[in-house]
C-alpha cells in the first residue's frame, strides 16, 4: 500500500466515497501520464528520468511530508462536515503529482509494455487505447477502493477517525522518508 492508497482511504472514510473516488482519480491521470511516455517513447523518457531521478523523487518526497503534517494536523469532524470541495480537489491534485513523481511507477510501465510486446509499432490509436485502458482500470481501481472503505464513512465516530488521520499520517512521513533517503543515498554514492 502507498501513499496514494492511504490519502484515498482517509478522504473514503472522512468526506465519504465520492471524495475518496476523486483523490484517486489524480492518480489515474498521473498513470494515464505515463502510459503516454510509455505509449511515444520509452527509451528516451526513460533515460530522462534515469539521469534527472532527483528531480522527481525529492519534491515527491517533500510533497509527502508536507501531507503528512496536513493530516497530523487536521481535525476529520471539519472535513466531514465541511461543504467545500476544495479539500478533494487539492487532494486530487496532491495524488497526482505524488504519482508522477515516482519514476518507479513509470519503469513499471515501461517494463510491462516491454514485456507485452506494446513498446515497438504503436500507431495513434494503439497508443491512445492503451492510455484510455490504463486510466480506465486505474479509475476503476480508484472507484472499488471508495466504495469498500466508503462503507465506514458516517459509521465511526470521530475519535475513531482521528486516530486513523494520525496512523495515516505516520504513514505518509515514512514514505517521504523513504523517498528523500533514496535521493539522499544516491547522491552520497
């Protein structure tokens, strides 16, 4: 389970299935951004990452911590409560950037068009199936993990719902940990 999952579980059983689904959808057009790189030109992207690697993990890292702390820190009775739908959209946004800044998810990609014969001879409508397919099976992904942890929402009380934004939160921090270690690690060898 990654970071996405957790933010997509808390905003489930905080703000409901809905807020849930759209926090995930972030990351379906972060993996449907991939699935163009993959779908025009593996090598090539590849390589870019592989040599600008820092650039990707380290804000992906950052954005991690920075998400932790908003978690620590927020109460779920607001959120719950709360009519805006500014909170899923920058949690939509958040998932998405989170998504492209892990150039594992895009040698995932590339790996898997590799290995399924898709990374020589696409044409546009191959290229664009693929990618609609990709975002497709993400979004439905998204949509089930909703609904399920959905089924929580308005049935814990919110202490309950606090302890889990605190779980979630040291989730979070040690995935952003974890990435800055990474860069860290790389930079040092």
């Amino acid at each position: 389970m990654g970071p996405v999952n957790v933010l997509c579980i808390q905003k489930a059983i905080t703000r409901g299935r809905v807020a849930g689904f759209i926090t995930g959808l972030g990351a379906a057009f972060g993996d449907a951004v991939f699935a163009v790189v993959a779908a025009l030109g593996l090598t090539a992207v590849a390589a870019f990452i592989d040599e600008n690697e820092f650039w990707f993990r380290l804000p992906g890292g950052i954005l991690l911590l920075v998400l932790s702390v908003v978690l620590w820190r927020s109460h779920p009775h607001f959120e719950r409560n709360d009519d805006s739908n500014t909170g899923v959209i920058r949690s939509m946004v958040a998932t998405f950037f989170l998504t492209v800044s892990n150039p594992i998810t895009l040698a995932g990609f590339a790996t898997l068009f590799v290995a399924w014969g898709l990374s020589t001879g696409f044409d546009v409508v191959a290229a664009t199936n693929v990618v609609l397919g990709v975002f497709a099976g993400s979004a439905f992904w998204w949509a089930a993990l909703a609904l399920l942890v959905g089924l929580l929402h308005g049935h814990i009380e919110d202490k309950h719902l606090l302890i889990f934004n605190r779980i979630a939160a040291v989730g979070v921090v040690a995935f952003g940990i974890y990435a800055i270690d990474s860069v860290t690690l790389e930079l040092l060898s």
